[in-house]
C-alpha cells in the first residue's frame, strides 16, 4: 500500500530537502525549533496547515522536555495563562 503525504507537511523540496514523514517532521521541530519556526509561522504559511502542525507537534511533545518549542508554538504561555486568569 502506497502511503500517501500529509498535506499539511513543509514543503521542504523548496529547500532541495528530501520530504518528510509526519513523525521526522515533528522530531525535527521537536529538537530544533529555532531550525522549523518558519513551519509554524502564520505570516508565511496558509493558517490551516499551521493549525495542524502545531497540533500534531503538541500532540507528541513532552512539556518538560520540550519547553522551547511549545513555547514558540504559544502553548506554554496560554497554559500558564489560563492557570493563573493572566
């Protein structure tokens, strides 16, 4: 059976990158988010792609051991918004 690519995955052929499979993808996000910020970058990439890259990443991320990169997709700062009303 022939799987088929996330549509919502970088397009990292822009880059002369091979394509990624959605668990390479967030395991790079997820170990250099500072090399992946574009991929979750709403004024560069289409809102709904965005959406579910960062779900997917959230998805797979350990909070203490992935901290910058929550922190760069907004979810460390919103958790800790809604715990204290700030």
């Amino acid at each position: 059976m022939i799987q088929r690519q996330q549509i919502w995955l970088p397009d990292t052929a822009t880059f002369d990158e091979a394509a990624v499979t959605v668990d390479e993808y967030v395991r790079a996000y997820l170990d250099d988010p500072d090399n992946w910020w574009w991929t979750t970058n709403l004024s560069t990439e289409p809102r709904e792609m965005v959406l579910l890259r960062v779900l997917a990443i959230i998805e797979r991320a350990g909070v203490a051991v992935h901290e910058k990169a929550l922190i760069q997709v907004g979810l460390v700062h919103w958790k800790t918004s809604c715990r204290t009303g700030g």
